[in-house]
C-alpha cells in the first residue's frame, strides 16, 4: 500500500477552501498567511535539505516551528507583533487540520499549545 502526501492537499483546502469560502477572511488577511506559510515552508524546507515539495505534515513539529519563530524575530529581525502574526497563521491552519486528520491530532494539538509572545 502506498501513502500519500496529503500535507499539499491540506494546505490548499485550508487556503481555498476554508479561509476564503467558509471564513471569509479578508483578502489582506489570506496575504498575510500566505506569506506566514511561504516563510515556513523555505525555513523547513532548508533545515530538512529537501524541497518544498517533499515536506509532509509530519515535517512541521511544534519544536519545528519554535525554531521558525525564533528565526523571525533573530534573523529577520521581526517585532514579536510579526512573530505572533506567524503564529496565528500556523495555529490556524492546525486548527483546520485538527477536524480532518484524527491521526494528527497529537501534532496539532502539540503546535497550538505554543502560546502568543507578550510585548
């Protein structure tokens, strides 16, 4: 039996799908996560030494995304309003994945447990 990468899948439902259709989330705010996403995705991606292509659900660790949010504000010099925009964006999407991927729930529950930064 072979298994599929359904992080691709996931990600497009939660971009079309629901943040747009059943959120109705401002064009602003789509921007914003896709831009939140898109800088995830290079961060793993370089760290892992694969594609962007390649990663999968499992890739996006909470400690992953740790390591992501410290590079925001490190290297990127982001303000923590920028990381917490980062944040929301991720926790967001594990939300969604949360309701359709029961075999993640331990993931995701682990990714949103990771709290918003005090200025």
């Amino acid at each position: 039996m072979r298994v599929t990468n359904t992080f691709p899948a996931l990600l497009h439902a939660f971009f079309h799908d629901w943040l747009v259709r059943q959120r109705n989330a401002s064009h602003h705010t789509v921007l914003a996560y896709r831009d939140a996403w898109r800088l995830l995705l290079r961060f793993v991606a370089a760290r892992e030494h694969r594609d962007v292509a390649t990663l999968r659900l499992d890739d996006l660790t909470a400690t992953t995304i740790l390591v992501f949010l410290d590079h925001v504000e490190a290297d990127r010099h982001a303000t923590i309003a920028t990381r917490n925009c980062r944040l929301a964006a991720i926790h967001s999407f594990f939300t969604f994945v949360a309701d359709r991927e029961p075999l993640a729930a331990a993931q995701c529950a682990a990714v949103l447990r990771i709290p918003t930064k005090r200025r």
